[in-house]
C-alpha cells in the first residue's frame, strides 16, 4: 500500500484540526523559544565560529533542533509563515555552516572533542542525531526550497556509509534512529546503498563477545568527557543574552524501587538495554529501553516493506502480540520500569512505577503504522488510534506549551507537566507527529483506497477525483464519507471496523447497506489491560460510485469498565473506564475528599457535559461506594489545570 502525500490529504476539522492548530500557531515557536534559551540552537553557533559563549546541553542537544526542524518543515507544507520560515532558514543556514567538509557534524564533538569521532557510540548518540539531521533534511527538501540542505544531508549519510558499512559489530549506535532515517532516504532518492547501510546497522546489532566491556569502557569515558566539558563550560563566560536567568525546571519525578538497579546494570551490561542482546530474527519478547525498541521495530517493518523481505513479519507480529497481552498499559502506554525506561517481565505493569514515556508511545505509533502498510491487518490501525489518544496526546498540554515526559496511571502529586526538560525529545517528536497526520488517514493501491484513521478530511485520488470525511471521533462514532468523482468509478473501499465499537450501522445515499464483517480470531489480541486490537476485519464496499455518493458510517460507543488481567499484581480487582477510543482518569481537583483509586457503583456511571475547561468534552460521572459524586475525564487531559493527584483506575463495585 502507499500512503498519500500531506499535500494530497488535508486535515479539515475536528479533534485533530484543534490539534495541528495548536501545535501551528503555539507549540512549534514556543519550543523554538525555549531551544533558544536552553543553549541549543547557540551550539550551531559557536561551532559555525559565530559565537564564543560555552557550549551548553547534554550530547545529544542537537537531535532537539533537528526535530524542531523536521516538525517546522512539516508544518510549512500545509501553512506556509514567514515567521516559521525565516526560523527554518536560520537553522538550515547555521548547520550547514556548523558542517565539516566531509559531512560530518556532531557539536559536542566539534566544540569540544575536535580530533574525536565514533567512540562512544553505545552512549553519546551521533548516528542518533545524525538520524534525525536526515529525516529533518527530507522534510526540507519536500518543502520544494532547492537542493543545498538536501545535499548537505546527503554529504553526512555518504560519510556514514563510507565509515560503517565494513566495520565491524562495535560500530552500532546505542540508540536506533539512524536506520530509519537511512530508509527514508533511499525511498526520497531511489539510491539502495542507504537502504543497504540501514539492513546492516540492523543486522549488527547482536553485540559480540566482550560487549559488557565495551559498554562499560564507553561508560567510564563518557563520564570524563562530561567532567571535562563541565570544566571547561565553567572556564568560558556565558555572552550569550539572558543565558544566565534561563533556568531549567525540575525534573518530573517518577517513583521506582531498589530492585530496579541491579536490573538496569545488567541490561546495560548484557546489550538488552539497546537491544544488542540477540539477533533481530530470535528475539520473541520487547525488551530494554522502550523508546529504542520501538525505533527498531520501526526500521525492521520499513526495510522488509521496501525490500519485499518477508521473513523478518512472523517475528515482528510475535513481538506485538507479545507487547500487547503483557507488557502494555491500558493506555497504550510501554515502558514499565523507571530508570531503565524500558519494558519489565511479563504483566509487571505497576501504574504508580508506570514509565510510559512520551516518546515510547510514538515510537510505537510508528512500528503499527509501518505493520499496517506491511500487512493490510487492521489491528495495527487499531493500537495506533488508541495510542494516539491517549498514550501519545497526553504528552502535550492544551496550550502547546507544556509537556509531560513520563506519564505514570496513577499518580499522587509528584509528576506535573513542564515547559521544558533537561531531556526535550519529546515536545518536538510530537510536534513532527501531529504535523503530518495526514499520511496516517488513507493509503491506495489501484482503484482500492483504505481508511485507517477516521479523521475529518479530504484526499485527491486518480484524475481529478476527492473523497470527503467528516468524522466525529472521538467524541461519538458519526462517520461521512462523500466521493466526487468525474465519472462513474469502480472502488474498493477498505473502512476500519475499530475494535472498540459496539456494532455499527452503514447508510448509502440515506438507504441501510448490509455487509458481513468477519470477526478475526487470534491469539494476542487481547491485552492484559483488557482492550481488543484488531479483532474485526474492514468493513469493505466494492462497488461503482458516482458523482455526490455519500457513505454514512455510526459506530456504537458505550462506556465500557476495562478490567485488569489477575496477573498484574498491582492491578488485581481494578479497572479502567473508555468510551469509544478514550481512556478516562480521576482527578483529586474533581473529587475532593475521595481516595484514589476509589470504589464505585458500576451502575452509577452515565455521561454527562463538560463545562468551563472541558466545553464539548463528553465526560463521565457517577457514584463512589459511599455515596460521594466521582466525575471522570479524559486522562489524555489530566494535569492541564495545575498539580493534582490523578487514577485511570478505580475498583467496580455491584
């Protein structure tokens, strides 16, 4: 399947049009902003001799202004600005100036390790940031704005095949992400010798003998290079403008236990961590850092899809369904453990412990949108929806100015949302995300088009042709589809039956349409969490549409109580609430005096308005097992209204 070009699909309304508004006219300046103060966008500087202040930020700082440029050139396709663009053009220019002459840029090194490349792959991320230099410089180049950038990015994937492609299994980046960036490449050039440095990055990564030491070697260098790199920030005044009053908030907090130390040495040790443990064939279970899975995931689905290799699929689908049933919260969430950030043994899915970082939930929305293209198999569709909603949204405030990092599902005051991190991958990886949602909505292939995404929208196919959307997800399941069309036309159309909708009714021209759904039966479908992905087929309509034809689609959604798995020790006897693709949560700010998670009357639970903050939000109340009135909102939205003490579970009561 192909998925179409943004610029074939534009978003129209709805969820997510609220959504790319914010993240347009909010969010994408705010976090220019805070890259400015944080000293990120002045390391493009000072290595460009453009400046004298000291070089501030961990490593890997610069991947942060490769993503904000990846996200800015997105949004540039569908909402040319000159303020955006002339930001874009700053960037573009310093980075270039910042660039060797063979390719190579990496400021940490070039400030302040100059004669130093490629030693501390397993920790200080440069084929990471590369990565993400490159998928920036794709972005820029589909924008139509000449070739210098894009050259410029080509120069440092060249550099890093000539390096990487004979060495040997040390030479593997700690972090994935250069892999996907290579397969991007080789699909925006049609050059295989990307796509074939990507197979080998992939295939390297089983670690050999002696990979402990070679970690922990790497380790105890990183640390002196941090010391030094302290010493001589100290040594160098800040010139820079406002440098010294820009101060980093607090870390989030998250909780963990002793236990999880010994763990995480031993996955640094053993390759686990970065998944360098096994080959990428005999793995059967996630594990490690969530984030760095996810990317591999991703890389593999998009090299078997380019190269039509199939035998890497059976594996992939393993690994989901085993993520799926034990190793995944109901909120589409992964990452259990804190401090290793990362997937714990089977069902070990404590909600206070719950990692779930932002950037583990994209991840994971990027391996499903690549297994749904790879396979046709509409639970992938599934996950990605309900990830999107909840996992993912949750991440970014609604003022697009404040961010979560980790989002635990039960939390007693110690997480709040932040401007910025000391860490920021996250604001701007969802800012790229929301950027090009289009490209997540349709895909084509002859006269078949496939819906994946019921987003309000509307898509150019074939010669002169539109199909329109109009969706009211995920606040109710009303769905419009209108085809205009030249002339009468022979489609096949593909619509996901989401696996949470309690049947469904199917209008064409204002007549019921009967169609037979098959209902898919298969292992791993099931979550521990209690949510089905993918246990329905598409609902498919093949026939010849003419000009004005209008599909009208309603799906049921009730409220449905989502009981935990026995196996999940600190779950057993709770539940969470959804309705339709939406995870609901309890705040102590709407419950005052009630302990969380509480006991409720199950019967007692109706929707009802939002109001004030959450106008047009359909949220939830009901009665606690005292007698005391509960109101539930959407989790995606918890933390907006200041500190507060949250639960996405509670315990159903007769």
């Amino acid at each position: 399947m192909n998925t179409k070009p943004a610029n074939q699909v534009h978003i129209t309304s709805g969820f997510w049009s609220e959504i790319q508004a914010i993240n347009t006219r909010q969010a994408i300046l705010h976090q220019w902003e805070q890259l400015e103060n944080s000293g990120c966008i002045e390391n493009f500087r000072i290595c460009a001799g453009r400046s004298s202040s000291p070089r501030t930020g961990l490593f890997f700082s610069d991947s942060d202004a490769y993503k904000w440029l990846d996200a800015a050139c997105r949004i540039l396709r569908r909402d040319p600005r000159l303020d955006l663009q002339e930001r874009v053009d700053h960037l573009t220019d310093l980075i270039l100036a910042a660039q060797a002459e063979d390719g190579y840029i990496y400021t940490y090194n070039q400030i302040l390790f100059p004669d130093c490349r490629w030693k501390n792959l397993q920790i200080e991320h440069e084929l990471y940031c590369m990565g993400h230099l490159i998928e920036a410089g794709i972005s820029h180049h589909n924008l139509g704005l000449g070739d210098g950038f894009f050259n410029g990015i080509q120069k440092t994937a060249d550099l890093i095949c000539h390096d990487f492609e004979l060495a040997d299994w040390r030479k593997v980046d700690g972090h994935e992400e250069i892999e996907i960036a290579l397969l991007k490449l080789a699909a925006e050039t049609g050059q295989a010798k990307y796509s074939e440095m990507a197979r080998i990055f992939l295939e390297r990564r089983r670690a050999g003998h002696g990979y402990g030491f070679l970690f922990f070697k790497e380790a105890v260098n990183t640390v002196r290079r941090l010391s030094r790199a302290e010493k001589m920030r100290k040594e160098t005044p800040a010139k820079r403008l406002g440098a010294e009053d820009f101060k980093l908030p607090a870390r989030n907090q998250h909780k963990t236990t002793w236990s999880v130390w010994p763990r995480l040495v031993h996955s640094l040790l053993s390759g686990k961590y970065s998944q360098r443990d096994e080959e990428l064939n005999d793995s059967s279970a996630p594990a490690g850092h969530s984030v760095r899975y996810a990317y591999l995931e991703t890389a593999a689905a998009m090299l078997a899809r380019q190269s039509g290799d199939m035998r890497l699929i059976s594996g992939m689908e393993k690994k989901w369904e085993r993520m799926v049933s034990r190793r995944m919260y109901v909120t589409g969430g992964i990452g259990s453990l804190p401090l290793i950030e990362g997937f714990g043994r089977d069902f070990e899915l404590d909600p206070q412990l719950a990692y779930t970082e932002t950037c583990a939930a994209l991840g994971s929305v990027f391996w499903n949108r690549e297994m749904s293209l790879l396979t046709g198999d509409p639970r992938y569709d599934d996950l990605l929806e309900w990830q999107l909603y909840n996992a993912v949204s949750v991440g970014f405030g609604r003022d697009g100015c404040s961010y979560f990092y980790n989002n635990p599902l039960i939390s007693h005051g110690h997480v709040h949302r932040a401007a910025w991190y000391d860490v920021p991958c996250c604001p701007s990886n969802m800012s790229r995300t929301w950027a090009e949602l289009e490209e997540y909505i349709y895909s084509t292939q002859k006269n078949q088009i496939t819906i994946h995404q019921y987003i309000s929208s509307e898509m150019e196919f074939g010669e002169g042709n539109l199909i329109r959307m109009e969706s009211g997800f995920p606040w109710n399941g009303k769905v419009k589809i209108r085809l205009e069309v030249k002339k009468e036309t022979d489609l096949l159309l593909n619509l996901r039956y989401p696996s949470w909708a309690d049947g469904f009714e199917l209008y064409l021209n204002g007549k019921p349409m009967m169609v037979e759904i098959a209902e898919i039966k298969r292992a791993g479908t099931l979550s521990a969490c209690g949510v089905e992905f993918g246990r329905r087929d598409h609902i498919v309509i093949d026939r010849s549409f003419v000009d004005g034809d209008e599909l009208e689609l309603t799906f049921g959604t009730p409220l449905k109580i989502l009981r935990q798995d026995q196996r999940i020790r600190s779950c057993r006897g709770m539940a969470a609430l959804a309705r339709g693709p939406i995870v609901y949560c309890l705040e102590d700010c709407d419950n005052p005096g009630i302990s969380l998670p509480p006991k409720i009357v199950k019967e007692s639970l109706t929707l009802m308005e939002g109001e004030e903050f959450f106008t047009g939000i359909p949220l939830v109340k009901g009665v606690s097992f005292g007698g005391q009135p509960v109101r539930f909102i959407p989790y995606y939205l918890w933390g907006n209204r200041g500190r507060t003490s949250m639960s996405a579970f509670f315990y159903p009561q007769e």
